[in-house]
C-alpha cells in the first residue's frame, strides 16, 4: 500500500503530518514487503516503550528533538539528524518537545 496523494508529486515532510495533542500520530507513505517509510508526529512526552525489530530502521527527525535508546544507551538526536537502530536490538523513543520522524525500514 502506499499513499496515493503523494505518488509522483513533490512533498515537504513537515507537512504532510500534523501534531494531535497527547498522542502519537502515523502515516505510512510506501509499504512493500521489502521495506516500508512511516511519518510519525510525537506530542510531548510521548514515545515508544522499548521494544525489538527483526529488520535495521532508520529514524530521520523531521522537526524537533527526541531521546532515542538503543540497547540502554539514550542519546539525544534532533532536527536534521539521523540515526540507524540495528536489527534485533531493544530500542525506544521518547519526546523531549514536540517531534515529527521519518522511519525507513529495510526488511530485505
């Protein structure tokens, strides 16, 4: 499945995924078995308990800051910045302030 409203036209990431207050919004742009990408959109405080993924991912943050953790190792990743969580590797995310991440997935 992949959002067909976007397919071949060009998008600006921050856009295309708005903040809801408390909660933790997501919208998946391509879905193949080979991969997928995912818009997340995190209020504050917000995150991802710590969970495992057989595949590597990628988290690129789109607009504000956020805590991720890779195997107990927290590090603060903001704006601009990217980074990979290894394949069967315990990870979680958590918002220090509002943030939007772009996930890429590589299941292949």
């Amino acid at each position: 499945m992949k959002d067909e409203n976007i397919v071949g036209e060009a998008a600006e990431l921050n856009g295309l995924i708005e903040y809801q207050l408390g909660s933790v919004v997501s919208r998946t742009i391509i879905d193949k078995p080979a991969g997928s990408v995912t818009l997340f959109a995190f209020d504050k405080g917000q995150g991802l308990s710590e969970h495992t993924a057989p595949f590597d991912a990628m988290v690129d943050i789109i607009d504000g800051e956020a805590e991720v953790s890779i195997s107990g190792k927290p590090m603060k990743v903001k704006q601009g910045e990217m980074v990979v969580m290894p394949a069967n590797e315990p990870h979680a995310l958590k918002a220090f302030s509002r943030f939007k991440m772009m996930l890429v997935m590589i299941k292949s």
